[in-house]
C-alpha cells in the first residue's frame, strides 16, 4: 500500500465520505481540504478506489471539482440517480444544486 495510505488516513477519509447526505455530493478537493490534506485531492480518489477493502462506503457521492463522475464506472450515476440527483450532463452532477455545503 501506498505509504501516505495508512490505515488511520484511510479511516478519516471514510469518515468524511460516510456525512456526505443523500442528495449531495463532494468533491475530493473537499474532502481534502476536510481532512488537512489540502493539495492531496488524487489521495481521495486513491483511497475510494480500495474503499471496499474497508467497509461500504457512499463513494458514489464524490465527484471531480467539476462534477465530473468517475469514468467507468456505470453504476455511480445509477446510485445518483436514486438518490435524485440531477445532472448537467450524462458524466456532470449539477454542482450548483448538490454540492455538499459545509
């Protein structure tokens, strides 16, 4: 595993994905920023990649800085979606209406 990828890091980030509400979503330079790793966003991604190995996570509800979704990954506008996300575009959550405010 990645040496900035430690167990405790790994639990933060869960931690912080686990209060994103149904309906929001955050960016992984929010939730960087949260956690005191600030210019660490790709940390976020690397960490949601192996988040299975963890527990279950809403990893769906973190998008790009533009709201981009994970390229991919079919099932994350699915689970978006459900949860009445609305969207730019087929690959863009609508930022301005979902976007995690904290």
């Amino acid at each position: 595993m990645n040496k900035v990828l430690n167990d405790d890091l790994l639990y933060e980030i869960y931690s912080v994905v686990e209060e994103i509400p149904k309906g929001n979503v955050a960016t992984y330079g929010q939730i960087a920023r949260l956690i005191g790793k600030d210019k660490n966003s790709r940390l976020i991604g690397k960490a949601l990649k192996i988040s299975s190995m963890y527990g279950n996570f809403p990893c769906h509800r973190v998008v790009n800085h533009n709201g981009r979704l994970v390229p991919g990954w079919e099932d994350q506008y699915t689970l978006l979606k459900k949860e009445n996300i609305t969207f730019k575009d087929n690959m863009h959550v609508d930022l301005k209406k979902h976007k995690w405010n904290i």
